[in-house]
C-alpha cells in the first residue's frame, strides 16, 4: 500500500475506526522492524532484547496513546521513534539497577550512522544528554531523535518539523557537535 494509504489508515485510526489499527499494523511493521534493528546492532553484543520485542513494546505504547493526532506517514514514525527511544531508555535503566556499578561505554554520537561491527551505547547517557539539549534546543533534540531512533532521512523529518532539509541538516550538524561533547568520557 501506498504512503498515501498508510496517512488514510491514520486518519482513520485519529477518528475512532477500530478497524483500522489492525489493517496499519502489517503495512508499517517491517519498517519498524528495521529501525529497531538498526538501533539494537548498536548495543552490547549480548544484548538480550531483540527487535521484535522492542517494536511489540513500540506498537504497546503507540496504542495506549490517547487522543493521537497522526497527520501522515511521517509524523507517525516520528512519534514511533520517540517511544522506541523511551523502551531502549527503559530497558537500559533496569539493566544498569539490575547490575548497579557496570561499567558503561560512552558513544561518540557522530558514529550512529556508521556501521560498526561491535559496540556498546549507553542510551541512559544519550537519553539524559538529549534530556539537556532538549533544555537549550528542543528542535535540535527532536532531530537527533528522529533520525537516530526513527531512522528518518533528512527530508522526513523535515517534513515532520515543517523545515526546510537544510535547516535540519545545519541543526543536526550543531547537534551532534553538542552531544560528541557531552557524551565524551571525562
């Protein structure tokens, strides 16, 4: 089905069908099912969530949100990439309570889009560095979350932010220059 198909699925959902979730399910699964991947190959090598559970845990949380409001195809993997954000935060945070003093490696944020055979991310550092930035720079935020955990070229989350892909570009740039800071061992 088209991308147009999926926005009319969603707007179908927004206005209460009940029998539209279950016919977007199948059409936006294994692009979910990809980000997911994508942002588990840059966890620990014995990681034990894998890639179905992480977009089941999405789709639990995409359908406990009340009200939602998804304007096409775009906006609603914006809205699943933040909630992909919080399991992974989630899941690292009762990990690292599980193994209280585990020595945690810091990503330089500027690598996420280079593959990398092995590596370990701390996305409770990367969770709370964003937290910060998105203090001083909520939109920059936004765009570190939507192409890190979304998996949004430039040009969707454009069009989700309404920019243009240079201003997201040029944003992305000072954002990651941020984070390579602040996630930078001390």
């Amino acid at each position: 089905m088209t991308e147009m198909g999926v926005t009319q699925l969603l707007r179908a959902w927004n206005a209460g069908d009940p029998t539209a979730f279950p016919r977007l399910v199948p059409l936006v699964y294994e692009e979910l099912r990809r980000v997911a991947a994508g942002q588990l190959r840059e966890e620990r090598s014995e990681h034990t969530l894998q890639p179905t559970a992480l977009v089941h845990e999405t789709y639990i949380r995409l359908v406990d949100v009340h009200s939602p409001n998804w304007q096409s195809r775009v906006h609603f993997f914006g809205a699943a990439a933040e909630l992909m954000r919080r399991v992974l935060v989630d899941y690292s945070r009762r990990r690292t309570a599980q193994k209280r003093g585990a020595t945690l490696v810091r990503v330089d944020i500027s690598e996420v889009n280079e593959p990398v055979a092995e590596r370990d991310l701390d996305f409770e550092a990367l969770d709370e560095a964003l937290s910060r930035l998105q203090v001083l720079d909520s939109r920059q935020a936004r765009i570190v979350e939507l192409r890190f955990f979304g998996g949004l070229s430039i040009e969707e989350a454009a069009t989700v932010l309404q920019l243009s892909p240079a201003t997201v570009k040029r944003e992305l740039t000072l954002a990651k220059a941020w984070l390579f800071r602040e996630l930078e061992p001390q």
